[in-house]
C-alpha cells in the first residue's frame, strides 16, 4: 500500500485493464492486432508507463529485436496511438 501511495503522490492518473488494437497494412489487408494493458500510468510530464503484471520479468534486448516478446511493444504502441 505504501508503494502504491508513493506512485500516486505526484498525481498521476492510474487506469487498469485497457484494451486497445493496433492495425497493420500488410501485404495480404489490413491485420489488426488487439491486446490488453494490464496498468497504464499517465506520468505528470505527459509520458506513460505501461505495467504487465504477468510478464515475470523484462525481456532481454535480443528477446525483444528478435520478435520473441512482442508484448509490451505492441502495447506501447496501442497506447502511443491511444487506440
């Protein structure tokens, strides 16, 4: 609870369980990708900080430039988009 009072403090705006989609032109139509972000935080200084509480521990940069842990990156975008 403690922590939790510690993020909030600056004022951010906490959401949980958003959904969003992300469409792709791809060769063979449109593909849409659809997910879910577990906790979106909006920082005072406009950025975001996307929390997945099931993702056990962050992806290695291999993991993530070789496509393994699309995840957070898809959710990321979703969320740059607001969509």
């Amino acid at each position: 609870i403690g922590k939790e009072e510690e993020r909030r403090a600056d004022g951010r705006q906490v959401l949980a369980e958003l959904r969003g989609r992300y469409h792709i032109d791809a060769p063979g139509g449109l593909f849409t990708v659809t997910g879910r972000i577990d906790r979106l935080e909006r920082l005072p200084d406009g950025t975001v900080a996307l929390i997945d509480y099931k993702t056990g521990r962050t992806p290695t940069t291999g993991e993530l430039l070789e496509g393994l842990k699309a995840q957070l990156p898809l959710e990321a975008l979703m969320a740059e988009r607001g969509q």
